[in-house]
C-alpha cells in the first residue's frame, strides 16, 4: 500500500491530498464533486494544471483498487440521484509521511497534518502498511 501510495502521479497525489485534507478535518465521506473542488485549490497552490472532475473520479477509482480509500454508492432517489462517497482506507498518518516525502506536497501535507493534530484524528501505528 506504500509503495502503491509512492507511485502515484503528481494528479494522483493531489487527490489523495485533498482526500486526506477533508480526512483531517473529519469531513468524510466526501462526495467527488466537493472533493473536486478542494483538489483544484491545490493544484492552483502546486502551480499545477487541474485535470476534469471525470478524470479525478478515475483516480479515485484506481485508489480503491489499489485498496487506498473506500467508495460508498448513495442513492438518494430521483432528486439527488446516484453518487459516490470516499474516505481513507489507510491510515492517514501513513498518506502524510508519504506527501511529506514527496517534495513538491511537503507544505500541503504538514498543513493537513496541523489540522488532523488539531482535531485528534492522527492514529499513532502505521506498522500494517
């Protein structure tokens, strides 16, 4: 799981970003759309181009594949239709250390562990992965 984590793109680390950034504020399960919106304030932080919301739920998708993050489907009836929901499978003191490893996201991830600091939500082993 760390090194599936280490591997992805530079996209694939800015919506693991914001996943965890929502994660820390323990705001989760988040919907794509509002996840999206937060994944494009960091790319515009990284100087970094943004890619489509279609194309950020492919990330998220090849997340739960590689068993980062889980997906919950709602169905909310013929208002607000079908959609996903995503939170962290994985430990999100292991997703900081590896953004924090990962130069370009240093900032971004000691923020975002700020914030989960302030909010208690830090779990201390990461022994499993």
């Amino acid at each position: 799981l760390y090194e599936g984590m280490q591997e992805l793109t530079t996209q694939g680390h800015a919506v693991l970003c914001a996943l965890s950034y929502h994660q820390a504020l323990d705001d989760v399960p988040i919907r794509s759309r509002d996840l999206y919106k937060r994944y494009v304030k960091i790319c515009d932080r990284l100087d970094a181009d943004s890619v489509s919301e279609r194309r950020v739920r492919d990330h998220l998708s090849d997340m739960n594949m590689l068993g980062l993050i889980s997906v919950y489907e709602r169905n909310e009836g013929l208002s607000a239709g079908r959609y996903h929901e995503y939170e962290l499978d994985v430990p999100l003191k292991a997703v900081l250390e590896v953004l924090l490893s990962t130069t370009r996201f240093e900032e971004l991830a000691n923020i975002i562990e700020s914030t989960a600091n302030d909010n208690n939500l830090l779990q201390s082993d990461i022994s499993d992965y």
